[in-house]
C-alpha cells in the first residue's frame, strides 16, 4: 500500500449531541459505531450483540426496527444492554413513536419518508418527529443515502450528489425551524470519492453540524476497509467527521470487526499513517451491503464472498458488481452498478443496472451472473 502523509486540519466546530452516555461533536473524540445484524425480535441473540459490540469499544451500536414486533423486542434489549441504543427507521416512520421511550438516538432516512401518508407533506413528518425526539430526549440523524435519495430532489437536481447534499440540507433547515437541535447528518454511498466530495461540500455549508461518516455497501474485508479508509482519511484530516462507522459485510459473529477497522483507521490518521491507494477501484468494484437484521436469508454473507471469488478473473475490468441483503434497500442500491443481485427468503433478484434480469435460486443465480459479466466484458472489447 502506499503511504501517504498529510497534516491533520483541527476538527469542524460542531456542536456537541448527546447520545444516551456519549457525545458526538463539540470536540468530544470520534465516536465508532457498528450495527446488530441479527433480528431485532430476537431478544437474546440482540442483547448479545449488542454487548458484544459495546465490550469492542462501540460507543453507538444500531438496531433496525420495521415492525411491531422489532418494537417488543427493542423494549426488552433495553432493560438488558447499556449499549447506547439507535434505532434504524426506514419507510415506517410512524414507529418513531414506539421506538423513541427505549432509544437514545433515531436515524430516519428522508428519502423514505414519501412512501407513508403520502398525502401529508414531508416537512409536516420531519417537525412530528422532531417533536416526537424532543418529548423523549433523543437525538437524531438525518441519514441520506445514494440509492434512496428522496425522489423530488433527484428530479430537482440531476446531478445525483447535488440533490444528496440539498436534501441533507433542506432536512437540517426543517429541524432547526423545529427548535430541533440535537441532531446529526450522514451522507453516504459506495464510492468513497462521492463520500468525501458530499461531506465536504455540507460541511463547508454547516460546519455546525455533527457528522456520522461511512462508506455504505463497503463490501468483504480488506475491500470494504480499504474503501473506507480512502474516504475516512481525506475527511477526517480535514477535520471533518464526529462518528464513524466501518460497514463490513462479516458473518454475525464477528461484527466487532467493524470497530476494530473503525479504530485502527482513525488511530492511523491520528499519527499521520495514512495508506489510501489512489488507484484502488479502477477495476473490479464489488460492493455488498453488511447486512442486518433485514437479511432474509443467511446464505446473504455466503453468496457475496462466492460473487468475489466467482468474479476474479474479472478484475481489470471497470465493472461494479452489487450485492444486497434485503428487499428494502436492494432494489433501490443496485440501480447504479452495473450488476445487481439482491436477496429473497429463497430465491435471488439479478439486475442490469435498473432492468431486472430475474429471479434464481441462491444454487443457480452465480452461473448467470457470469453469463451477464461475460456479455459485459465482450461489450468492452
Ligand atoms: S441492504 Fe438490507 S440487509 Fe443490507 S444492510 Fe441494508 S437494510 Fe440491511
């Protein structure tokens, strides 16, 4: 790797926000976080995860909530962890409300707020929300996504990091109209070049504002953390960045590893280590979700590692390959590379960017993957 050496700038003057026992911002140290993979239903299996992660040194650890259940379950990790608790909330936002009394910080996704009462206007959900945060004394994070930008600011503006950045803005402005404060902001994608580019630009705009940084879809180790590290170094030494997380598509049991990752980065910017190799992803670009307690299937982990070993003999190829969890953020995530697959309870959805190729079983769908990175690499020639 090639080692690089560059002078740190002082951290952006963000204010501080208080999650549970720990701050972010306001010069508090980076907070490393990770994310539970196993189902939030599953009391036992959680509450192990959770201190698993937070004996590892998470200063945050996440859990997904989608329903009902995800709610009785979070009630009970409560009274059985002193993790601090975030809880990932994507199309049903109403279950804010349920979440909030057993949380101490929400993240909701603003390009997933349109999909309920459609009728009833965005900035209306961001001030029930804020209101809902307030009354329990939880912090939140605007978490904008690549693959789930907010579809009236992709239309407003074309240009896909334009309307990342304008709609993570447009959500701060809401929040603070609310009296809204304890808030944070996360810009992600899987490339870490558009990473950098859209924390630096909301940064310059809002440096007030506290900064959840990741590389999303990172992919297996060492991919995933090489990628992390190139977006991690050109922000962090930038004084940019409050929280990290390192999202690492690992089996369950070793989830730690992405709070390892997170805190040998972090110590290797501190003294000047720098290691990013600047020509890395210019050929073969695996991307994979680190998946979650979405996963609906546990061959997920399995088939990303058989795409990677499946697809070597591609790699100088400028081809991206994505490889999803789960229905809820698979279709939307794989849009952009040039060949998607995300999974099903039993079978595998493949795509060619945005068309669907179809559905296999997980014993079938690597053959015709290679079919439709073959014809891709014959259209290159
Ligand atoms: S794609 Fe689905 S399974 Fe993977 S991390 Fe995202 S929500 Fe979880």
């Amino acid at each position: 790797m090639l080692t690089l050496f560059m002078s740190s700038a002082p951290r952006n003057p963000t204010r501080a926000v208080r999650i549970g026992r720990t701050h972010i911002g306001g010069g508090h140290p980076i907070a490393v976080q990770s994310m539970c993979a196993t189902h939030t239903s599953d009391v036992d299996a959680t509450v192990l995860q959770c201190e698993q992660l937070r004996q590892a040194g998470a200063s945050v650890v996440r859990v997904a909530v989608d329903n009902q259940k995800d709610v009785e379950g979070l009630a009970e990790i409560r009274k059985q962890t002193t993790a601090n608790l975030v809880v990932d909330i994507q199309e049903n936002f109403p279950l804010v409300e349920k979440v909030a009394p057993h949380v101490d910080k929400i993240r909701y996704n603003p390009g997933h707020l349109h999909h309920l009462q459609k009728s009833r206007p965005i900035a209306e959900k961001v001030r029930w929300i804020a209101g809902v945060a307030r009354e329990h004394g939880v912090a939140l994070r605007v978490g904008v996504n690549c693959g789930s930008v907010a579809p009236d600011f992709l239309e407003k503006f074309p240009d896909q990091p334009d309307a990342i950045v304008e709609s993570a803005l447009w959500h701060c402005d809401l929040l603070d109209k609310a009296g809204f404060q304890d808030y944070c902001v996360s810009l992600k994608d899987s490339d870490p070049w558009k990473v950098v580019d859209v924390n630096r630009r909301f940064a310059e705009k809002r440096p007030d504002v506290p900064l959840h940084l990741g590389v999303t879809e990172a992919g297996l180790p060492p991919d995933g953390v090489i990628k992390t590290r190139i977006a991690f170094e050109q922000l962090v030494s930038r004084g940019i960045g409050d929280t990290i997380r390192v999202s690492l598509t690992v089996p369950n049991e070793a989830k730690a590893a992405e709070i390892a990752a997170g805190n040998q980065i972090l110590d290797d910017i501190e003294h000047g280590r720098f290691r990013s190799v600047p020509d890395f992803g210019k050929g073969l670009n695996i991307i994979s979700c680190p998946s979650c307690s979405r996963v609906e299937n546990e061959a997920f982990v399995n088939l990303a590692t058989q795409v990677k070993d499946l697809t070597r003999y591609a790699a100088q190829h400028r081809i991206t390959i994505a490889v999803m969890g789960c229905r809820v953020n698979g279709p939307g995530e794989t849009d952009d590379a040039d060949l998607g697959l995300w999974c099903g309870p039993s079978t595998v959805n493949l795509k060619r960017k945005s068309q669907v190729v179809g559905t296999f079983d997980y014993d079938v769908v690597l053959a015709r993957l290679r079919t439709e990175l073959d014809q891709l690499i014959a259209a290159q020639r």
